[in-house]
C-alpha cells in the first residue's frame, strides 16, 4: 500500500527520495511523486505508473534541495493518475503534504474548505489537509510554532487513519509528521534526518530508528527531532536500534525476492527457535510472563490474522489444542471484529502479522483489549504497531520479506508458534515430558530438512512447466494437510492468477467433484500417516473422473499412481506444514515465471494492508 519517505540534511534530497521509493516498491503501488523546496518554493514531481518514470521528469535530477518528502500512493479515492498522485499542495502552495490511510470525514471537510472559497485538483481524500493546514494558518493559530500549531489543528478535524508529512516554504528548516493507525518511522542521522513508513526506505542510511506512537507529532530538522503529545505538549523519546542488515533488503543474486526468501527459510526458522527452544531444557520466551494458575483459567485460545498469516494461526490451533488441551478459534481479522465475539479475561487473543500493520488484526486486537482479554502478538517487523498496543509480543527473525507473497514469515510463525504451544503445555503440565522433548528435536531437524525440500527446486520448477497454462486447480488435504491445501492454493493464486480453491478431502464429494472433469489438475497432500489412506482414496476418486495430479507426500505409496509426486523429509504431522508448503511456494513461483508475470509484486496486491 502507500508509502512515504522524507528528508532533511544536507545532501540533495532527491536521489535519497527516489532511492526510498524504490525501496518501498515492494507494498505495491500506483503512482509515486516528490516535493521539495527549491529557492524557497515548494516543488512538486509526480506521476501515474513507476518510481522509475520520475527520472524521465524533466528537471528532477537538477533539483538541489536538501529537503523533501516522497509517496508512492496505492489508489483508494480517484484513479491512479498524476493529479491524483501525492504530494498534494493547498491553494496558495505553501503547504505540501503526502499522507497514508483514509481520511473518513473528507467529503464534509471538503464542502466545508468549497463554501470558505477553496477548490480541488483531484479527487483524494489527502487534497483536504494541506488546505485545511492553510485554513487554520491564515485565521491564526496559538502556540511556540505555528507551523505545527496549524498542522494540528488540520489533525483535529480529520477522522480516520493516517501518516502525514508536512513541508512549508514558510518553514523552509523542517518537515512535520504525525500518524494514527498508519505507520511511521524516523531514522536518527548524522546531521540528517530520514522519514520513512517502513524501514528498509531508509535502512541503507541508519540503524537507528525513532518510532513514532499514535497520535504523536514530530518536528524534524537536520540536527534534531522534537517529539510532542496530541496536545503539543513535548516529551523525549528512546531510539531503537534495528539489527537488519540492509543487504537483507536486497536480492543478494537471486532473480526475485521471493526466490530468495523462500531459500532462506532454513535460516529464517533457526534464528526464530534458537535460544526459545533447547534440547532437554523447557522453552522459553523472554518478556512473556504467563503463569500457570493464567493458562488454567482460560477457557479459550483466540488466533486472529489475516491472508497466510492466519494460515499458520490454523497449524498452530491443531498444535495447542493436542498439546495444551486448551481449546482454540482460528477467526479473519475482518470477520472477528464485526462478529460481537464472545470473549472476556478468560480468553487469550494471539495476533499474527508479518508486518504488525494490518488494519484489520490491528483493529480486532484493540477490540479484544477492549473485552478484557489479554493480548499476544506475533510479529516479524520490531516496533510495529500490534507489537505495541499488544500486552506481549514475540518476534518472527525471519528478517525483511520483501516480496508481496508472504513465504518465509509462514514458516517462521508456524514455528514460533509450535515452540510456543510447547512452552505453554510445558507451563501446564499437560503433555508428557518425553513427548515434547521428541517434539522439540523434530522442531530442532525442520531447518536441515527444509534444506532437502529446497533440493527438490529443480523437479518442482519442471511440474510448473507441465502445468502453466491450467485454467484451475484443487488442493485436497486433511487435518494439518487441508490447512496447507488453503496456503498452497493462495500462494498459487495471488502468484500465478489460475484459479485455485482448496478443499478438505472427505468435503470434495458433497458438491465440488461435480467440477472434475478430464485433465483438470488435482494436488494433494498426504503426511500424516493414519490419515493418507483416506485422502489416497479420496484423490483416487478424482483420478477416475479424469483429473491430472500431483501429490507431495512423505509416505510410501504403493500400488498408487499419480502424475507427479515430490517426496518430502518426514516429521511430526504436528509440525509437517513447514516442509510440505515450500513445494508450493516453489510451484507458484515457477508457475508465476513460466507465464511471466511480476513475482514479486502481484497485481492489485500490497505487501502491508493498512485499509479495511
Ligand atoms: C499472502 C500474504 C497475505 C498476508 C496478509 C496478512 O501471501 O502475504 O495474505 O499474509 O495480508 O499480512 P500480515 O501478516 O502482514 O498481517
């Protein structure tokens, strides 16, 4: 979704910008666009299309302001085009401003700005506040800066989300942000200051990071930050230091982002277990004080996450209710906020997201604070914002995943969260010691293991070949296995745009097979023993009927045959979704090249949903 990078220093602002831009690309996007200020007038650069395409703007390059703000705007109110394209000036451009999130109230605000004589370039949401900042300049406003006294009075009549930079050719040594609900990052420099909405913008840069809380206001200028509450009143604030190397951002050889994730995995899930998870010792998670007498007073367990990131919340329901006896609801962040759940103290809420920005499972995650419940997010992004509304969090180190199509936070977190599920039966005293401890080495093998998935790379990329050009496919899986089918089945969708649905395989003849016809492609996933010979029978039905299939398995097959089979490592059926996912991973991907489509940035998708 959109983005935002500002600067102020004393290099050329422009190659910085641009450079951030490119960096953001991968949230998905539709337009980008820059403002600087050049001999004290605001200029302003922007277009439909590419970050790329602002290097064909005639002049841009001569810019030599060393202060300015960038966006590249993923379209919500008015088509992608130029004049819709951030930033956006008031009337009189003296303000220009980029802002992330939607402005509810701005139809009203509008009419409001139309009978005080204001008139609109564009159809956005965003055109209100730069002339909202103007109207409240010119009437006047109170205080030691009236520059950030007429952006807060903007801010005050603004309902909704937001992420909002602000530079004025009045104040021509500083930017203003401030945000809700929509992230914002300040990055510390030396005599240079960056602002960025997501890290890797401005990672190459700095490591150190201010990040900014709801509600709070920034004054930045090139040798210092000032930090104020909603009512102006100014506090410090502690820098984080962030541990990413900015090379992870990078491709590091790989043709795309998600290739190279997907073959980091094994690295993605040691730096996550280790020092959680030791052999003979029980598991631990520092800053996570649940007691005993907590966990026997829940009655329930709730996941709520989103896309693939609820996906691993499914795997983990099967892996905390056999070992915690605890029982759990796996719900879509958009469906538990507006279904009235009921839950109260006696219910841990555990919330899953990559990038801890999405609207949705953030939104819920206030709800079920609201109920009482305490909170456990799960994250792979440091100060993100449902690490910080939530009463604990516990970080994926996956490291940046860059590619819109999430692969080795899935692992990660499915992980996380059977290392998690150990240490809360450890803590109850539910399972057998001997059995966890045989879990735990089974978990401890997943990295070694996924290594001799990836080395089935070349005959999955060859199975792509056979079957790019399909118009449909149907994943079958039971138990942990169907809860792969519906991963499979997105990554093969979002990735390669074939139609793809995901079924149980006891559900398949209650209505779908009447679908299979001859050559239609059928996958199943067969890993857990005692249930791979229902599921056999179940894909041998749609055999009869005709369909091509492909199974990845870990068992034996005999006197069975399909079209393509890919054997995996075996392990615990628990834990069994980390390796037999990555053949999938490896499927759309491949099937994503062969029909040469953008990978990495799927259409009409983004990497971070910060709307409804
Ligand atoms: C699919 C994918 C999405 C995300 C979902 C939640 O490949 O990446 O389904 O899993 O948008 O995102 P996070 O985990 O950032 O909350």
């Amino acid at each position: 979704m959109c983005g935002i990078v500002g600067y102020i220093g004393s290099k050329k602002a422009v190659p910085v910008l641009i450079n951030g831009l490119h960096c953001l690309e991968y949230r998905g996007y539709d337009s980008a666009g820059i403002a600087v200020l050049e001999n004290k007038n605001i200029v302003v650069m922007k277009d439909k299309g590419r970050v790329a395409n602002l290097d064909n703007i005639s002049g841009i390059n001569d810019l030599s302001s060393s202060i300015g703000i960038a966006h590249t705007r993923w379209a919500t109110h008015g088509k992608p085009s130029q004049e819709n394209s951030h930033p956006h000036m008031d009337n009189s451009n003296q303000f220009a401003i980029v802002h992330n999130g939607i402005i509810e109230n701005y139809n009203e605000l509008r009419e409001f700005l139309s009978n005080n004589g204001y008139h609109f370039l564009s159809q956005t949401d965003t055109e209100v506040i730069p002339n909202l900042i103007h109207y409240h300049y010119t009437k006047g406003v109170s205080g030691k800066d009236t520059f950030l006294a007429a952006v807060k009075a903007a801010v005050d009549d603004l309902k909704g989300s937001y992420a909002i930079e602000v530079i004025s050719n009045l104040f021509p040594d500083r930017v203003i942000v401030v945000r809700k609900d929509s992230p914002l990052v300040l990055g510390k420099g030396k005599e240079e200051n960056y602002i960025a909405s997501d890290i890797p913008a401005i990672l190459s840069y700095t490591k150190d990071f201010y990040l900014l809380d709801d509600n709070e206001y920034a004054i930045i200028s090139k040798d210092h930050i000032q930090f104020f509450d909603s009512n102006l009143v100014e506090h410090s604030k502690e820098v984080t230091t962030i541990e990413w190397d900015a090379t992870a951002a990078e491709k590091n050889g790989y043709e795309h982002f998600m290739l190279k994730e997907i073959h980091e995995q094994p690295n993605a899930i040691r730096e996550t277990i280790n020092n959680r998870l030791q052999l003979g010792e029980k598991c631990t998670f520092e800053g996570l004080t649940i007691t005993k007498e907590y966990l026997q007073s829940l009655n329930k367990i709730c996941i709520v996450a989103c896309g693939t990131a609820m996906h691993a919340g499914l795997v983990a329901k099967n892996i905390i209710e056999k070992l915690c006896r605890i029982p759990v609801e796996v719900d879509i962040a958009s469906e538990f906020r507006y279904r009235d759940p009921i839950i109260d103290e006696k219910t841990l809420c555990i919330y899953i997201s990559q990038s801890g920005e999405t609207a949705d499972t953030l939104a819920a995650l206030k709800l079920s604070k609201s109920k009482g419940c305490k909170t456990l997010a799960i994250s792979n992004v440091i100060g993100s914002s449902i690490t910080r509304e939530a009463d604990f969090t516990v970080y994926t180190y996956a490291g940046p995943e860059i590619a819109v199509a999430s692969t080795k936070a899935y692992t990660a977190q499915v992980s996380l969260l059977a290392v998690l599920a150990i240490h809360f039966a450890e803590i109850l005293g539910s399972y057998a010691q001997d059995k966890l401890e045989e879990l735990k080495a089974d978990i401890s093998r997943l990295p070694t293991k996924l290594e001799t998935v990836l080395g089935l790379e070349k005959s999955i990329a060859e199975i792509a070949q056979k079957i790019y050009t399909e118009h449909d496919m149907y994943f079958l899986g039971r138990g942990t296995d169907y809860y792969v089918a519906m991963e499979g089945s997105l990554k093969v969708k979002e990735l390669s745009y074939i139609h793809s649905e995901a079924y149980a395989s006891g559900e398949l003849k209650h209505g779908t097979i009447a679908l299979i016809e001859n050559g239609i492609t059928v996958i199943g996933i067969l890993t857990n023993p005692d249930l791979a010979p229902k599921s056999i029978s179940n894909i041998q039905e749609v055999v009869s009927r005709g369909a091509k299939t492909f199974v990845v398995t870990n068992q034996e097959l005999t006197n069975v045959s399909f079209d393509f089979v890919i054997r995996i490592p075996e392990t615990n059926s628990l834990i069994s979704p980390i390796l037999s996912v990555v053949p999938f991973q490896l499927l759309a991907y491949y099937i994503s090249t062969a029909k040469g489509l953008d990978v990495d940035k799927p259409r009409n998708l983004a990497k971070s949903v910060t709307v409804e």
